[in-house]
C-alpha cells in the first residue's frame, strides 16, 4: 500500500462553505447544502434561491470550481460529488471543497472518499450529539493514497462501471417522462380515449374533454372532473402504514433498516443504512411488513422520494418511511405511483408539510389525500404503462448489481489486492 499524505498535501486547498445563512429570494443564484448531495449527484429540487449580492459574498472564500469534490460534512457526513464543469453558478454551505485542480488527482480521490478506509476515517472523527457533522480540520488531516500514473487503469475500470449506471439512469428517467406524459394526458387534461357513442372508455375513441365530454366541478379538487368519475381520500383506495416510530439499536449484522435519507428514486441505499437485529425487524414487521408491489415514501428531510418495490425478496424494515400497499390492489400501483410523483402531489404536500427546524409530513395528511378514483381508466392505464415500468425494473435491477459489483472492486482496488492490466 502507498504511504499516506493528508488532504492539505494532496489538494490544491481544503475548504468549506459559508456559515451563514443568507436570506431566500424569488430569483438569484441556488444555495447548495450537505443536503442536497444525494446518490453522488446534486439534487437541487430542494435548494433555495439567495440574492446576487450573497452569492457574491460567499464566492469570496468559497467558489466552486472543475475538479473540485463536494464532500457532505453535517447530516449524511461523506457523501460526495465531483464536479466536472468548467462554469458553475452556485454558492455552497455545511460543504466541505476538496479542490485539485487535476482531473487524474480529482477521480482519484473522488473514489478513494468511497472506500472503507474513507468511511471508517469519517467515523472515527463524527462530532455532534444530535447532529452529526465532521470539522474543517479533520477534513484537512484527511489520510489519503496519493495519486500515481499506475492508478488510471483503475479510474478507468470504476468510471465505466459508473458510466454504464449513469447511462441506465438517464433511460430510466425517459422511460419515467414517458409515463408521466400519458398520465398528465388522461388524468390531468382529461383526453383519455373515450367512445362517445357507446358511453365507454376505448382505445379507438377520442379524446375526453378535447372533444366535448361532460365535466363537473368538484368541491374537493376546486376544479373540474369528468363526469362519473370519484375522488376517494387515498386510505379509501389502499392501506396507507408508516414505519416504526422507534429507534432500534444497530449491530454489526442483521437486516437492514431503511429511513427516508435511505430512500432514492433509483434504488435503496443500504450501504448506509443501518443493520438492526432479528428481533428487531420482526417486531417492525408486524406493523409494517413491505412487500413486493408496495410504495415508499419519504416522510421525514427530503419529503416526496416515492420507490417502488419491485425486490422479489424483501430483508429491510422502515422507518419515517410511509408505505403505501399497492401490492393488495396490483391494478393501482402504477397509477398510484404516478400520482405521488405529480405536480399535484408537490401542490399538496406544500399544505401539509409540517416542522420548522426538520421538515415532516405526517401520516394522516397522507391518508387523507384525495384521488381521482375511475376503475375502468385506472385499469386501462394500468394496462398501456406496465411494459414501461418492467423496462425500468430490469434496469433498476441491473444498476444494483452493477453497485455490488463496484463496490465489491473498489477497496481491492485501492489497496492493491487486484490489480488491472
């Protein structure tokens, strides 16, 4: 193994984010935070808008720049993301900066912060009782093995099994606008087919409102429906659980325990989940058992990551995780998915999200949501969207073998124990 160098020898600069905390604006420059590194990616869905002139001011001690790694250092401590662009227009807080300045140096140490090495150094040094976070200077003592030319054969064997992720990914995410599109056409501009002349629901018919259908307006929605169509609260439709409220000890083996900073939209993320004991997830289970076919729904941080379980086998417990049991009215599940992924659920939970310091939203807001509820369209979308979201459960599918098998290679990698030709 090489020797070791911290983070100041090895990088151009070691640094952090602003402190403060700058007000929001409609229009501005977005705000990034810990939280919003999530899967090695930015999701921004969340981040805020701060003036020009704020932005200017935390620019000073803390720009962003190509080849430098955003490392999370409060909440999810460790997660990280390189950033590959030449211009970048936001402005970081509770972010640590790895900055190199060298593509080569950055991929490096982007994938050696991914190893077990990395991840014990994070333990050992976590600061906080309630929330946990990881100094500016234990990031600057960082351990590291440094870079060598020898080492970009191993760049290149982690990169294009990510390369290949990120490409599933992208499919992934077309398949999903393909969904959302159809489902925007029947059940929000309401030009599902209809037959006009038989009263019934066809493939061949015309589109609903388009062409002249009835609507009627409905008290619940504030807006028009069809006419004969319902709107049920969800918990009319499907039993809508949660996860256990309780807060089991973890241990070095068992099952996993799956809470909503676990939950992605493209898969779970057990590496950083905790492992409860058998007892334990039996007794979660009672009240809570997921099974194939379910939703999960993130209740707790950041609120609205929606996953359906398509696992054949099921070894994981929730918790602050809603579960939606569409695995015991099939023919829903992807309508219900859809829905919870819509504009309007987003419109919704602005309403109900409770909490001024951790976001929430409770469980009986969810249950009471209101839903459009027609069988025979249901039934028919059901029916035009399943190719599509088999497609996107073989590549879910391969994306996690692809992680195992990455994941697998990469500390044998790092150390030397397989080396590549």
């Amino acid at each position: 193994m090489s020797d070791l160098v911290s983070a100041r020898t090895y990088c151009n600069s070691v640094f952090d984010g602003t402190h403060d905390t700058p007000k929001p604006v409609e229009k501005g420059k977005l705000l990034i935070t810990s939280k919003h590194i999530v899967g090695k990616t930015l999701n921004t869905s969340t981040a805020y808008m701060i003036s020009q002139e704020d932005y200017n001011f935390v620019q000073k001690r803390s720009s962003v720049s190509q080849w430098d790694i955003l490392f999370s250092m409060i909440g999810s401590v460790g997660e990280v993301y390189l950033e590959k662009d030449k211009e970048t227009d936001y402005a970081i807080k509770n972010i640590g900066v790895f900055s190199c300045k060298d593509e080569s140096k950055a991929k490096w140490l982007y994938y050696y912060f991914q190893s077990p090495a990395s991840k014990q150094y994070v333990k050992r040094y976590l600061n906080g009782a309630v929330q946990k976070f990881l100094p500016l200077g234990a990031l600057r003592d960082f351990p590291i093995i440094p870079f060598s030319n020898e080492k970009k054969a191993i760049i290149t064997v982690l990169e294009s099994l990510d390369k290949k992720i990120e490409l599933n990914n992208r499919i992934n995410t077309e398949l999903e606008a393909m969904v959302k599109t159809l489902y925007d056409y029947w059940f929000v501009q309401f030009d599902f087919p209809f037959d006009f002349e038989t009263g019934k629901s066809s493939e061949q018919g015309k589109p609903y409102k388009s062409s002249g259908g009835k609507m009627v307006f409905n008290e619940a929605l504030k807006r028009d429906i069809p006419e004969g169509w319902e709107v049920d609260t969800i918990s009319h439709i499907i039993e809508v659980k949660d996860g256990t409220h309780d807060s089991p000890k973890p241990k070095e083996t068992g099952y996993h325990l799956i809470t909503s900073k676990n939950l992605k939209k493209e898969g779970l993320d057990f590496e950083n989940a905790n492992l409860i004991s058998e007892e334990d997830y039996e007794n979660i289970n009672k009240r809570s058992e997921v099974e194939t076919g379910d939703i999960l729904f993130s209740m707790i941080g950041s609120i609205g990551t929606v996953y359906k379980v398509d696992e054949k086998k099921i070894n994981f417990a929730i918790k602050n995780v809603a579960l939606y049991k569409t695995s015991q009215k099939p023919n829903y599940k992807n309508y219900l998915y859809t829905t919870l992924n819509s504009h309007y659920m987003k419109q919704y939970m602005g309403n109900v999200i409770s909490g001024s310091i951790q976001k929430f939203i409770g469980l009986g807001a969810l249950r009471k949501m209101p839903v459009l509820n027609n069988a025979t369209i249901i039934n028919s979308f059901e029916k035009k969207t399943e190719h599509l979201f088999q497609k996107m459960s073989l590549i879910r599918e391969e994306n996690q073998q692809l992680t195992q098998l990455r994941d697998w290679l990469l500390p044998m990698l790092m150390n030397g124990q397989v080396t590549v030709k």
